[in-house]
C-alpha cells in the first residue's frame, strides 16, 4: 500500500509524477513493477498506476467515474 499511498499523496498535492527512487524508498525493489506478483501487475498496471511523464516516473492514474450509464436503485417491496 505505500507505493499507492505515495502516489496518491503526490496527486493530492497536484505534482502526479513521482520519481522511482522516490517512490521505492524502503524496499527491496528497484522498480513498481517488482513490487508486485507478475499477475497482479498485469492487473493494476495502466489501470491504477502508470508510467509519468518522463521516463523513470510514475503516476496514479485517474479517471473519471462514468454518470450515464448508473442503475437505477430497486424499490424494495413493502411487507
């Protein structure tokens, strides 16, 4: 969660990108994508997190939620 947590904190404060040293800091792993399992990176990667920017950057990616296209609530039948 602190590679999230980093990411999120960045884009809260309006700088997305964060630098992978930065964004390792205090693990093993050089890089995101060693971070995590093979499938769960397929799974997250350009979906939840992405590449900066610039190379040698990552982001929390985005977007926006769609508005159309949500169900209308059931009614509850009365007993």
């Amino acid at each position: 969660l602190t590679i999230f947590e980093r990411l999120v904190v960045a884009a809260a404060k309006g700088s997305p990108d964060v630098q992978v040293k930065a964004l390792m800091e205090g693990f093993e792993s050089r890089s995101p994508q060693q971070a995590f399992r093979k499938e769960t990176w397929d799974s997250i990667r350009d979906v939840y997190i992405g590449k900066g920017a610039k190379n040698g950057y990552w982001r929390l990616l985005l977007t926006a939620q769609p508005t159309e296209a949500v169900a209308e609530p059931a009614e509850e039948a009365t007993v």
